[in-house]
C-alpha cells in the first residue's frame, strides 16, 4: 500500500512515516497543500492528511484532487470541532482522527482499511517466492525441480524490515531516506548499506537489488528469469 502523508510538522512527519515503513507500506510525505497537490499521483492508495497546513485547509485542495483522482483519505487534526469533522466526512473520508495520533490506533486503521481493499496480505508472493509475515522468512513455494526442498531465507530484525518494504513494492524504486527510517531514527546511509550487504548475500538467485542512481533501491527479477 502507498500512502501520502502531509504533516508539516517536522519531528512528527518523521515518527509517522517511520511507524508505517515497518508495516512494509511504502510512505511518501510533504507539508503543505501545495505539496500535496503536487506530489499526488496516480499510484497512491490512501492519503493521510492534517487538516490545518501553514498555507491552508487541506480540504480545498483535497476537493479538487478528487476531481482527477479517486484515492480514500484520513484525516487528522488537533482542531476536532463537530463542523470541521463533518466537512472532513463530506469528502468521503475513511475517518478523522484527532491529533495527537495514538501509533497503534492509527496501525490499526490503516491495516483495516488494507484488508477492507485487498492491500495488505498476510503472505506476500513474487515470482515464487513467498515472504510469511507470522514466522518472517522467505520461502520457495513452486514447484520446480531446479530448487532444494522447501528453501528457506530469514534475515537480522532491521534487515527484514527493509526487505519487508521492497518485497511488497516489487519492481518499485523505493528511496534511501525511506529505507533507513525502517531501521531506527539513529540510522544513517551506513547503517542502511551495511543492511543491503546482508540483504544481497541472502537473497535468491532470481532477484537482483538494483540501486537506482540519486533515488534509491527496488527489488525486481534479474533478466532472463522466467
């Protein structure tokens, strides 16, 4: 699931955004409504919204992206007044939520909301292979003579959240800001690449971790594979 965030604070922009990448959700964010209207897309599956942004009501601008596009939205604000949480409801929001966000509480939402759509498996599945989420390991589940009997890769905790993220947008550039927030808030490039030395040494022989020059990292099946 790709989510666009707009928070314009900066710290909680930054904590939000790390929570859902160690879901395996991919996460894009910005700060104003100006951004936002920018940076929607096409790929977006549910935008995730502050109400009050430094240049603006959201809802304006979220009126007229839903001329273009058909995304659901949440949103969420410290400013729960009934008039602004029916507006919000006007648009069709999934829910407004009041802010503070509570972590877990808005976890829980999203997944529901990802279930509700068919977004979020328990078992993700690429050319074969299949990441089970409960036991958090790799698995070969074709058969194919070619391949050992029921093959099996597990990975460190922070390199699992990282092979999380680009397993489930398979074929998707994913950056390296949004790589190292899966890791911890301390991690810097560094700790990203010793991760991704572990990440290509375990990986199977089908996939290939491409880095894609000044963007970041996506996961997708070498040439000549199937």
């Amino acid at each position: 699931m790709k989510i666009l965030l707009c928070e314009d604070e900066p710290i909680l922009r930054r904590q939000i955004c790390r929570s859902l990448n160690q879901q395996g959700w991919q996460t894009e964010s910005c700060a104003s409504c100006e951004e936002l209207y920018e940076a929607m897309d096409g790929t977006t599956d549910l935008l995730l919204l502050d109400v009050h942004l430094p240049d603006g009501c959201v809802y304006p601008t979220v009126a007229m992206l839903k001329k273009s596009f058909s995304v659901p939205v949440i949103f969420f604000s410290n400013d729960t007044q009934e008039d602004l949480v029916l507006r919000g409801y006007d648009l069709d929001c999934v829910t407004f939520m009041p802010k503070p966000l509570q972590p877990r509480i808005l976890t829980a939402a999203l997944s529901a909301f990802a279930r509700r759509n068919g977004l979020c498996d328990e078992n993700i599945e690429h050319a074969g292979w299949t990441w089970n989420q409960q036991e958090q390991k790799l698995t070969f589940s074709c058969e194919d003579a070619s391949f050992p009997d029921n093959p099996e890769i597990s990975f460190q905790p922070s390199t699992a959240k990282i092979f999380l993220v680009l397993f489930r947008n398979f074929g998707r550039t994913i950056s390296k800001e949004m790589l190292i927030s899966c890791i911890s808030t301390q991690s810097t490039e560094a700790s990203l690449r010793v991760r991704l030395v572990e990440l290509r040494k375990k990986l199977p022989d089908a996939f290939e971790l491409e880095s894609v020059r000044g963007t970041g990292y996506r996961l997708r099946l070498k040439e000549g594979i199937w």
